[in-house]
C-alpha cells in the first residue's frame, strides 16, 4: 500500500510579514486512522491543509484516494494523483513517484526545468518527501494583480497492511527532494 500525506498550506501577502505571524504547518502530522474505515486499498491519502481564507486552521482528511474526489486529479487504471503528485504501481508492491510542475499559466515561481519521470521509486518499507512552494498570480488575465503562496509537502511511504498511526513521525524518509524556491 502506498500512504501519501499532503500537507500544504496558502496564504496573501497580507500575512507574509514577521508581524503577521502566519501559522506554519507541522512538517509531519499522526495519521487519523481512526476516522478511516479500512477497506482493501492501494493508496491510502491524508491531506493536511491550513489557508488563510480559513484563519489557518487545521484541516485533515483521510482515506482511500478514489473516496477524496477534490484530492485527484485525471487518472485512469494505471495512473493515480493527489494534487501535482502522480504515482503508477510498478512491480510487486513498488510505486513510482513523478511531480507535475503546478498552474503552469499562475505559476510567478521558477520550477525545475526537468525533473526525472519517475522522480522516485518506492520499495516495500521505505519513504520519501517532496517538498515545493511557489508563488502564483491570483488572476491569468492579469486583471487582478496580486499573488497568492503555497508551500506543499509530500511524504510517500510504501507499507505492508495497515500503516502506523506514526508513520510519518518516526520513519526516516530514504530520499529528501527539496524544490523549495524564494517566493517572495
């Protein structure tokens, strides 16, 4: 089983400065296994999401990636997303991860010029975190002048049955890819 959390979070210029005090997301949250009903499951998706238009507050949900219908993206049998993250089962319970540049038209942030397809594979027992942010015009017509942040993190991790309830805060991830860029 493949256990994606996504923990993400956006924001305005507004609250970017030191006197604002923009809350930031924890760089790993315990999964709420509770509030999963588990069922048999290739991907199991945990989005943890803090914006501003809703004060910052702690926003969780768990479960299978096909039950999140606003967490996936275009996908067919073969091919799964949460967000800009793609993932294709690859051999006997391996995963192979690619990154898709985000709002490419929106996008006022370099991103690399190529990444690797996959950009990852996973093995049974191990894990990985992808980190990005960018900045992004708030309008593509250009009629609406200002810019909105993100900053995202995926931590992926291949499994054997059910995961730990703190499979993200104990596990050290075999690979770190940090696309973090200036966005300000």
């Amino acid at each position: 089983m493949l256990v994606v959390q996504h923990i993400w979070s956006r924001w305005t210029k507004q609250v970017r400065a030191a006197a604002a005090a923009r809350p930031r997301p924890e760089p790993a949250y315990p999964l709420p296994l509770a509030t999963y009903d588990a069922g048999p499951a290739d991907v199991l998706a945990h989005e943890v999401r803090r914006m501003e238009t809703e004060d910052f507050r702690t926003e969780h949900r768990i479960g299978q990636v096909r039950e999140l219908h606003d967490l996936v993206g275009p996908h067919d049998q073969a091919t799964t997303s949460v967000a800009n993250l793609r993932w294709q089962p690859v051999g006997r319970g391996a995963f192979a991860l690619t990154l898709m540049p985000p709002w490419e038209g929106m996008r006022a942030t370099a991103w690399p010029a190529h990444l690797p397809s996959p950009l990852i594979t996973l093995e049974p027992g191990q894990s990985a975190v992808i980190d990005w942010n960018g900045r992004f015009r708030s309008s593509m017509g250009g009629s609406n002048r200002s810019f909105f942040y993100e900053q995202h993190r995926y931590a992926a991790a291949c499994v054997d049955g059910r995961p730990d309830r703190d499979l993200f805060l104990t596990h050290e991830p075999r690979k770190v890819i940090d696309l973090t860029t200036r966005i300000y």
